[in-house]
C-alpha cells in the first residue's frame, strides 16, 4: 500500500512539474523535457530506493505472449486512424513536428526521436506508475494509471481523450500481463507511425 501511494504522489508531483510548474524547462527541445520527467527522474527515483528495475516493466518479461493481443488492437485501430486522418484537425496537428512531412530521411529521423518518446512514456504510465501499484490489484492499477494518462491528452485534438482513454486500458492491461512495458512501447509507436502516415498523406492531398 505505502509504495501504491508513493508511486502514485510521485507521478502526480512529476506530472505536475511538467506541465505546470516547468511548462518552459527545455522549451526548445520538448522531447528533452519529457524524456526528463517521465524517464531520466522516475528512473533516479527508483534507483535512490534501490528497487529492482525489473519489477517496474524494464524486462522481457512474458512480452512474447502478448504479441498477437498487439497485432490485434492494432488491425483494429488501423480503418479508425485512416478516418481520423482525413480531418484537419488531425492532418494540420500530426506530425507533431511539421518538418517530419517533407522527405524520407527526416520521416525516419523523427519517428526515431518519437521512438525514445513512447519508451520514456510507457515507463512513467505503466512501469513506474502502473507496476508500482501492484499492490493495488491489476484492475484498480490499470484504472487508476489511466487517469493521469488520459488527463495528458487534454489540449490535443478532441477525439484524442476517449482514444486515450481506451488505449490506456489496453496498454496496461498488456503490460500487466507481460509484466513488461515492452508491449505497450511496440504498440503506440506503431500506432503513432500509421497515424503519422495517414496524416501526412492527407495533409498533402488537401493543399
């Protein structure tokens, strides 16, 4: 129970300094600022208290098994991305960074810096947040990560936020199963490239 509540206060408290008490540390580099906060900070944390990092989803662990379920969801979300793409308010906002449009080197160099994003996010979500509250149970885990994570996504495009919200309970309950944040990275990185594409495409198609 004490190391659910302290993974819990301390994620919040990070969360907060990331978006609201440092909204501008590292401003012209916002990925450096959230690798920061959601990887470099939770990760010395967990090194002060001398925990096994293995424990918090930075294993193989039963990830394997957890490939078809990953495979699945994505062939799912796939035709949903593709009507999401057509829209403005997706095709002017993704990529996120507008130079990531124009040649395949610099696609490539972007979705490998997007890459390092969604390890960093999937650690903080659900390895030091979701695996430190263990204690909790898997479901009231999975539940309560998801709120942080959902609550991110605000000031994003609407449709995002109930997006989120579901992909959030399946990344955990992925990882929970695999014991490993493994499944989730694969996904949303997945998951951002096909979205990434779709957008891009559109966004083109519509100037």
């Amino acid at each position: 129970m004490k190391r659910a509540a302290l993974a819990f206060i301390s994620a919040s408290l990070l969360l907060l300094a990331r978006y609201y008490f440092f909204p501008y540390f590292l401003s012209q580099i916002p990925l450096a600022r959230d690798f920061t906060f959601l990887f470099a900070l939770p990760l010395l944390i967990l090194l002060l208290l001398r925990v096994r990092l293995s424990d918090f989803g930075l294993q193989f662990g039963e990830a394997k098994k957890q490939m078809p379920f990953v495979t699945l969801a994505l062939l799912i979300a796939t035709p949903f991305m593709f009507v999401a793409a057509t829209l403005p308010v997706f095709n002017n906002y993704y990529p996120i960074f507008g130079w990531a449009r124009f040649g395949v080197a610099n696609f490539v160099a972007y979705e490998s810096l997007i890459l390092l994003f969604m390890f960093a996010t999937e650690f903080f979500f659900r390895g030091y947040l979701l695996m430190g509250m263990k204690g909790l149970g898997g479901p009231a885990a999975i539940l309560l990560q998801n709120i942080p994570y959902t609550l991110v996504h605000l000031g994003k495009p609407p449709l995002e936020i109930p997006a989120s919200f579901f992909a959030g309970l399946f990344f955990g309950w992925a990882d929970w199963r695999a014991k490993s944040i493994l499944p989730s990275v694969i996904l949303h990185w997945c998951i951002n490239i096909l979205m990434d594409v779709f957008c891009i495409y559109f966004y083109f198609r519509a100037s």
